[in-house]
C-alpha cells in the first residue's frame, strides 16, 4: 500500500529507527493509556494522565510532568487516521470531534513497517511553517523523540 504523504524537508522532522520488536506489541503500547504513559516522554519527566478514544475523531491526551513535579503540558489531539498495525497519524491542530484547536504545533504521523524479526519505526512531525519546525528542531526533538522511540523499544520488552 502506498500512501500520498510525503514529508517536506522544509516543514517537517522526521526520525527512523529499527526497532527490535513486532509491530503488533508496538501497536499495542501506542494505542493503549498504561503503556503510553511508561514510555511517551523522555525520562525522568513523566506522563502522569493519558486518555485515549482510539477512533478518528476521537481524543488523545497526554498529562505530562516535569523532574520537579509540575505539570508542564496538558495536550490534547485528535486522531486523524489509524490504521492498524501500521500508521497512526493525530494532531494538536484539532481537539475531538475534529473541533479546531486554539493552539497548533504539529501533527504526527507515526508508521509501524515489518523489517525482518523486527519493525521499521518512522515518526513525523508536521509542522505549519518553517519556524515552528525550526523551533521544535531547537527544543531537541530528535534527542527527545529518539530517547522516547528507546524507552518504547525497552518498554515492550517487559508487556
């Protein structure tokens, strides 16, 4: 299957790792509120909250929290598109029920791909412009979401 998104170098960021997991059991720690919250953000913050009405349209909230204890994002998304197994794609740019947001910084896509005993993990974040983008680049997203696609990878190890 072929699918028409292409990210532009530009506007988006893009980070591909081999992960040394089905993507099914990958799947399984996206989609669902007590795994997501063991692996989503870098360590040691925390996800202290997570809600997920797993259908397009529906919502995807993240509570995290700082080493220090204070809540630094209360984020909610809706689900765009899922795909089971295999691609997952939400947005801060809509709130549930496709409602528009008053605050938008990216929208995700994430695809899971079978490469031998393992899964071929890509996540994309989909910026508005060039600014944000940069921006998100300089806050270290690919320290973060490359620490996060490690815990993730550690993490189904133990479900």
């Amino acid at each position: 299957m072929s699918y028409p998104f292409k990210p532009n170098p530009k506007l988006d960021l893009t980070l591909e790792r081999f992960l040394d997991a089905p993507r099914e059991l990958l799947w399984r720690a996206w989609t669902t509120p007590e795994h997501v919250k063991q692996w989503f953000t870098p360590k040691p913050w925390v996800i202290t909250d997570c809600e997920i009405d797993f259908r397009p349209g529906g919502l995807f909230r993240t509570r995290i929290q700082s080493p220090d204890c204070k809540e630094v994002s209360d984020r909610h998304c809706c689900y765009l598109e899922i795909v089971p197994n295999e691609r997952l794609v939400w947005t801060d740019a809509l709130l549930p029920g496709y409602r528009p947001s008053g605050k938008p910084f990216i929208t995700a896509v994430i695809t899971l791909t079978p490469e031998g005993k393992g899964t071929r993990y890509t996540a994309t974040a989909i910026h508005r412009d060039e600014a944000t983008r940069n921006s998100h680049e300089e806050m270290g997203f690919f320290d973060g979401w490359g620490a996060v696609a490690d815990q993730l990878a550690q993490y189904v190890k133990t479900i």
